[in-house]
C-alpha cells in the first residue's frame, strides 16, 4: 500500500470542535483565539457571539475573516436561546428574560413572540450569507409548561366532548407548534438550513417520540434536524435507543458526558447544579463511554450526512464540556484535547477478519 493510500485509509471522519454558548462571557475574537489555542479545528460560536456592541449582527465578511485568521471551520451557529423564547414566550415565563434587550424584556407576550421570529428570520439570514446549513438549537415550550412537566397531566383531556372545562393539552400543543413554527422552518428550507433540535427536558420534544412526532405533525418537513447530545437521557431512554430512533433526522453532535448521583430525585427544585443529581462533567470521567457514542455516530450515518450536506471533508465534534465544579474553559479545553486524541480514530477500511488465514 503506498503512503497516499494508507493516509487515505487512516483518515478520520471527525474533527474536534467547541459550542460557544457556555463562552458568552468572550467576545468573538476572544472565543476563537481559546478555541484555536486549545487545539479545536473548527467552532461553533452562540448566535449571541456573532453580535456587535449595538446588539446588531457583525457581517458575514467580518465573521468569515476572523475564522480565517484563526485557521478554524465555521461548524454551524448555536441558536438555543432566541428559539427558546420564540416558542416559550406565550407562557409568560420569565425564563426567556435573560436572553432579551432590557427593552423588549418589557414588552407584552405577544410582541416579544414576534419580536423573537424577527430576529431569528435575521439570523437565519446571516447563517445562509455564510455558508452554514446546520443550526443547533430547541424548541421551547410550545407544549405548555404542564406537559413539559414530563408528568401526564395530559390525562385530564378526559375527551369528553362538550364536557365543562373540557381540553386536550396535546392536540392543543401539536397545533400551536405547527403554526408557531411554520413561518421560521419555511424560511430555513428556502435557505436549505437544518434546525437541530437538542432533545432535551422541558422543552418541545423531550425524548426521540416527542421528535417523531413534531416531524409527522409538520408533514415530514425536512428541515427538522436532531441535534445529538447524550448527555440529557436521564430518564428510561438510553442515548444509543434515542440515536437509533431518530438516526436519520440528526445533523448535528454535541460532545458532553454527565454523571448521576445514586439515590438522589432527578427532578427537584433545587436551582444549585452542585446539589443535583444529574452533574455534567468534563469529558474523561462521566458515566458515558465516548468513544461508543463515537462510534453510533457513524454507525447511523451522521458524518457521512453532515460532510454531503456542508460540502466537508469531517464532521464537527462540537465539544459542550460543561462542569459545576471545574472551571469552564479548563473543562472545555480538557473537551478539546480528549476529542482530538480520542475520538477522530483511523477509520476502519474493512472488515477485521479479513485478514485472518491469509
């Protein structure tokens, strides 16, 4: 075998990559130069790190340029938050707060809805002037905060027709998140953009049927992507069973691990991530083998789908090193390292037992 060959053959489908939303803190030029100093070959900066002092997007130009200059791949944009209030801000939650002007904070419900469908209209906008088709990102609580409990409150629909107080909170959810969502997912399939839903507690589609279901609500619509995350499968579904059943939707990974501390209720109203039961922790020493999870990735197609779909020689393994205990961009960086040395392995060109006799 010439050495063109045999590096060919011992290629990765991989590269390793870092989400900024935990980085907000930074600003771009700060993100990036952390990112390329910790050994990422690409990043995927929050939607939040593409503005300018104003609250205004930078150009796609600039953005583009200060990638260049740090030799990093664009690997899609981050776009939880402002999803998250477009479709939660009809509660009235106070959770979207945080991720809104002080002067639209104080706007009614309402305008803060269509306030949030602008904005994301325009970043969409943004994403296509710069080449990025993935978008990572969840869909808020189109299905009510009582659903979203996880518990069944649905049950009390009791589907009595005409019955007092009578009401379905499902249907009432499907049919709020079709028409919520219709103008934004029309705009990202015009643009050929793919919205990655993190599977996620409390939000729209909390397990890989909720998933399912958005997609057959929304006639199969094919810009609804899974964005696969392993570290939020508390509960019953095991991260391998949730990548299975909706293998064919995921276009996006986040790399992430978690440890649970035996004896504890996963769900309390405890707001101190030290107390909880469900800890995320840099990526060595969670209770999740990474490098399995690697593996599923390919085996269900994801590398393949985003390198066809990006026109990319690898797939991002967009490092979400998270930690209540260790510093963050030590946790981060230590994501980074372990990614590169771990998980972009020499791709198996054949079967092993092909040798074998010969």
């Amino acid at each position: 075998m010439s050495p063109a060959e045999l590096s060919k053959r011992m290629k990765s489908l991989f590269h390793p990559s870092i989400e900024g939303a935990q980085h907000g803190a930074k600003i771009l030029e700060e993100f990036l130069k952390f990112a390329n100093g910790s050994g990422a070959r690409g990043a995927q900066p929050s939607n939040y790190l593409l503005h300018q002092k104003d609250g205004t997007f930078r150009t796609a130009h600039e953005i583009k340029t200060l990638f260049t200059e740090r030799c990093l791949r664009l690997d899609g944009v981050s776009a939880h938050c402002p999803f998250w209030v477009h479709t939660t801000a009809w509660t009235g939650s106070p959770t979207i707060r945080p991720f809104l002007p002080p002067d639209v904070a104080k706007r009614s419900v309402k305008e803060i809805e269509l306030w949030a469908e602008d904005y994301i209209m325009r970043m969409l906008d943004l994403c296509a002037e710069l080449g990025v088709k993935i978008v990572p990102m969840f869909w808020g609580v189109a299905f009510g905060w009582e659903m979203a409990t996880g518990y069944p409150w649905g049950f009390w629909s009791n589907g009595k027709s005409g019955a007092t107080g009578s009401y379905d909170l499902l249907k009432e959810g499907q049919e709020r998140f079709v028409k919520k969502t219709q103008q934004i997912r029309e705009h990202a399939l015009k643009l050929g953009i793919y919205l990655c839903h993190e599977i996620h507690p409390g939000t729209a589609a909390m397990c890989a049927d909720d998933f399912n279901m958005l997609v057959d609500i929304c006639s199969k619509d094919s810009c609804l992507g899974v964005n696969a995350d392993p570290s939020h499968n508390w509960e019953g579904e095991d991260w391998e069973t949730r990548l299975n059943k909706v293998a064919s939707r995921v276009f996006a990974a986040h790399i992430k691990n978690h440890t649970i501390k035996p004896g504890m209720p996963l769900r309390s109203m405890g707001a101190d991530f030290r107390n909880r039961a469900v800890q995320f922790v840099d990526l060595p020493t969670g209770e999740i083998n990474m490098a399995r999870y690697a593996e599923a990735l390919i085996r269900i197609g994801y590398p393949a789908r985003y390198c066809k779909i990006t026109s990319s020689e690898t797939a991002p393994l967009v490092v979400e090193a998270e930690s209540a205990f260790r510093d963050l961009d030590a946790t981060s960086a230590n994501g980074i390292v372990y990614v590169r040395d771990n998980l972009c392995f020499p791709i198996a060109a054949g079967s092993f037992e092909e040798g074998m006799g010969a």
